[in-house]
C-alpha cells in the first residue's frame, strides 16, 4: 500500500515511517506499541499493544493515534481499532511483507521506503491494476459470521448500564453504546469491544464511552481488539451480530428507562442489506426526496405504516422492513413502487425526484468506489474497501464511482489541479483496460453539492447537508 504510515510508541515517544511497499514485521518484535494508517482516505487507524506495553504507554498510544488524526487534518470520524499482541487481524497483517504467526519460520526480506515528497518520480498510474479485487474480502474486516456471543451497555451517568437483550441491534442517536463480542478462533476466545457513539450524544457521553472501553479493556487484560464507530458508519461485522435481525438506527432520542423522549409523528426507515448481507435500517428524512428504487423503506405516520417495496428492492429487505414495522408498532400496508396511493405522498410532504435510476434496478455487479489523490507525491487510486458511505468521498479528492455501466468523477471541493486535470484520463484508462469490455462506457463528472439522484441513489441513507458542518462539531459547538 503506497499510503502505509506507520508510527512506533516506545517509552512514550512517537516515530513514523512511510512505505512505499510493505512493512518488515520484524519492526514490531521489540515494540510496546505501534500504529498503522492506511488507505489515503482514511478509513481506519489501528495500533497494537504489546504484551509489555504498561498502561501508560497503553493510554499514551491512544493519545498518539488522536493527535495523528489531528495533525494530518483527518475526519474525525476516523475509525480506532485497538489489537492487543497476538490478536492481529487479517486485515493488519496484510500490511507486513512477510508477517509470520507464531511458530512459523521467518526470514530476511528488505523494506523499500520512498524519500520525500518532492523526489518522488512522476510514474503513470497504472488503472488496469484496479480490476484485482482479491484483497478486499481482507479489509471488509469479517472476523466470523457474527454467531459469536453479545453484551451491550449503553453510556448513562458516566457508567455502564446493561440494555435489554430484547431490544439489542437498536441504537438511538442520543446514546452510547459498548459492544463486547466474544467467538472463537480454534480453541481460543478471542474478544470485539466496539464503542457505538450517536450523533446526538452529550459531549460527557461521548468522554465516557472511551473512558469506560479502556476500563472494559483493563478488566480483561488488554485482550479485545476496539473499534470506535460513529453512528451511520457501522462497519459490516457490528451489523452482523444481532442473529438475522437488522440493525436499527434511530435518528436520536434514547433508550434509557423514562428518557425518552416523544418520537416525531412522521417517521422514515431507509433499509437496505450490505454486501456482506447484514442488513440495517438508518432513519432519514420523512420525504420523497429520501426514496430509493433499489431499497425498501418504512414510513411510520400517526394512521398507520407503509412498507414502500422498491422495484429493485430484495425479498431479504422486505423481511427485514417487516422486523422493522414490529419493533415501531401499528398494523403495515405494503406499498409497491408506482402503486402508492395519495395518503402516502401527503404524510412525505407530496411528490419529490428520488432516486429512481433503472440502473439502480439491474446491477450485474457491486458499485465500487475508488479515491484519486496526490498526497503521496503522485497521483494514485486506491479502492475503499468494503460497503462504502457518503462519508467516505473525500471533500479533497477526486473519487471515482464505477456502478458497472456507467462511471462517476466526483470532483471533491478540495481537490486540487492536479487531481481534477488527471483523474479524467484514469478513468478513461480504467475503462478501456477492463477485460469484461466496457470500452466506450459513458464518464460522468460531477461535482460536490450537486449531485443527481442517478449518483446518490447509491449511497445508504444520502445526506445533502452533510457537508455544511461537520457532525461531530455540531456536538462540540453546543459545549
């Protein structure tokens, strides 16, 4: 991976290398700690502790792995995964040239780096490479099929307070949540904390959901590997854990005992199933604008409930729309697309555009999103991995969105010269070197805050206003 970073804490101090290839993992055999970034876009910081590590050099990783985020101006939104020593994953193995498990033999391999920026040689990207997608089962990041064991707590009082089992794989955007999730890998139990935070938490919530996963953490020896996740960007494995059920996100509100708080009259589900067939139920805006031809959706009124039944919508969503409506309560009509009847159009506010692209409809393969950036000193591509968000286009870069017959440039505000005048010619090349022959396929470019719904209908509960202020200052600002 030409974005690797990778930063060693030992005795408290901080030292990163980058890679142009891959790492040694002999670098790790005498280390308290170490940090890996990868993907240029972001998606996840992960460091390991070691089996020395103390606690405070524990603590003072997770403060290095915070201020990195920070100095390198990254989302704060980016994903926290903490392994303890022995417990690495796949998907932080693959970053190591010639990682061996223990007891296997090792040998000598020699790690090429890259000088600075301003020495890096100008080599054309090579687009055909993109075609080989045999890394991505890896960095979907599935440890198993989610039949392990499950405890939740949600964050009240700055303590953990166990959620009713009944109601587990339903999160409110006011809360926080831990996640402890225990399964086997052969004889040994190995251990998940993921700490769910909601977009409309208190900031002392949100203070106390980290305090208390590094409690949960010490009180099993630094066993667990965590994963911070905000809410709307559930990684498929946490929505895989609740036994065929969708995982429901409530837009905010709560799930503490007499702290609720009254729901809106008009309430909609968009709900769709991942790549990885977890499926989950994000709540969006009650309005036409919001619906998807491809998905189901669950409109909640104080007359009763529509089941909205996509064109391409699939049998596996229409029973989890039915989970949905049990859990909201009230008898559902099912509403096929093209056949809704006017009480349904007046409790969305009347007829809106939606996402309605017969593209949408017959998708031969999975939409795959690619970022185009020069932040390494040359203009490279790298594919987010997994089931991609909104979140994921990178206000500065260029991304790329192959929906198999059509291709998308989404020119990022942000995104410099550099990347708007090369990306074009990346596409057309990724193109004409695909051996499916695609050749001539339409490029469409685009750009950011003025995407149509042949574009956004891709993305799982789309947001227009994303982007005007950042989530979680949003939080911040109310302190």
């Amino acid at each position: 991976m030409e974005s690797t970073t990778m930063c060693l804490c030992g005795k408290v101090r901080r030292m990163c290398v980058h890679f142009k290839i891959s790492m040694e993992s002999r670098l790790v055999a005498f280390l308290d700690c170490i940090i890996v970034m990868f993907i240029q876009h972001v998606l996840c910081l992960i460091f390991l502790t070691g089996s020395k590590a103390t606690t405070s050099e524990r603590k003072a990783a997770m403060s290095a792995a915070e201020q990195f985020i920070k100095e390198k101006n990254y989302s704060k939104k980016t994903m926290i995964q903490v392994l303890p020593e022995g417990g690495e994953t796949t998907l932080f193995k693959q970053f190591f040239s010639d990682w061996k498990d223990k007891y296997q033999t090792t040998g000598p391999t020699k790690a090429y780096t890259i000088g600075k920026i301003a020495n890096v040689e100008q080599i054309p990207f090579d687009a055909s490479s993109l075609h080989d997608n045999k890394t991505m089962a890896a960095q979907h990041n599935m440890v198993d099929d989610g039949s392990g064991k499950v405890e939740i707590w949600r964050v009240e009082e700055g303590a953990r307070v166990p959620v009713d089992p009944k109601t587990y794989g339903q999160f409110f955007g006011g809360d926080c949540y831990l996640i402890l999730y225990t399964y086997k890998k052969e004889t040994k139990d190995q251990y998940i904390i993921y700490t769910w935070q909601g977009l409309k938490c208190t900031q002392d919530e949100l203070a106390a959901s980290a305090f208390l996963t590094v409690q949960l953490d010490d009180s099993m020896g630094g066993a667990p590997v965590q994963v911070r996740v905000t809410q709307g960007h559930e990684p498929p494995h946490l929505m895989s854990l609740f036994k065929g059920k969708p995982m429901i996100i409530h837009a905010g509100g709560t799930s503490r005992k007499d702290g609720q708080t009254k729901p809106a009259a008009t309430r909609l589900f968009h709900i769709r199933q991942s790549t990885s067939k977890a499926t989950r139920a994000v709540e969006v805006e009650p309005s036409a604008a919001s619906l998807n031809t491809n998905d189901v959706f669950v409109l909640k009124t104080s007359g009763g409930v529509f089941v909205w039944k996509g064109a391409g919508a699939s049998d596996e969503e229409m029973a989890a729309a039915k989970y949905v409506v049990s859990v909201l309560g009230g008898q559902s009509t099912d509403v096929p697309e093209g056949k809704e009847p006017e009480s349904f159009w007046a409790a969305l506010g009347g007829k809106k555009d939606y996402q309605k692209s017969p593209a949408l409809q017959r998708t031969i393969k999975p939409a795959r999103l690619f970022g185009c950036s020069n932040k390494t000193g040359r203009l490279v591509v790298e594919e987010v991995p997994g089931d991609f968000t909104q979140s994921d286009l990178a206000t500065d870069d260029v991304m790329l969105l192959d929906t198999w017959d059509q291709i998308f440039l989404w020119i990022g505000n942000e995104a410099n010269e550099v990347e708007k005048t090369g990306s074009p010619k990346i596409a057309k090349d990724y193109v004409e070197s695909d051996p499916a022959g695609r050749c001539g396929l339409a490029i469409t470019t685009i750009k950011q805050g003025s995407e149509p719904p042949t574009f956004t209908g891709w993305f799982h509960a789309w947001n227009a206003n994303l982007w005007d202020t950042d989530a979680l200052a949003k939080i911040q600002a109310r302190f």
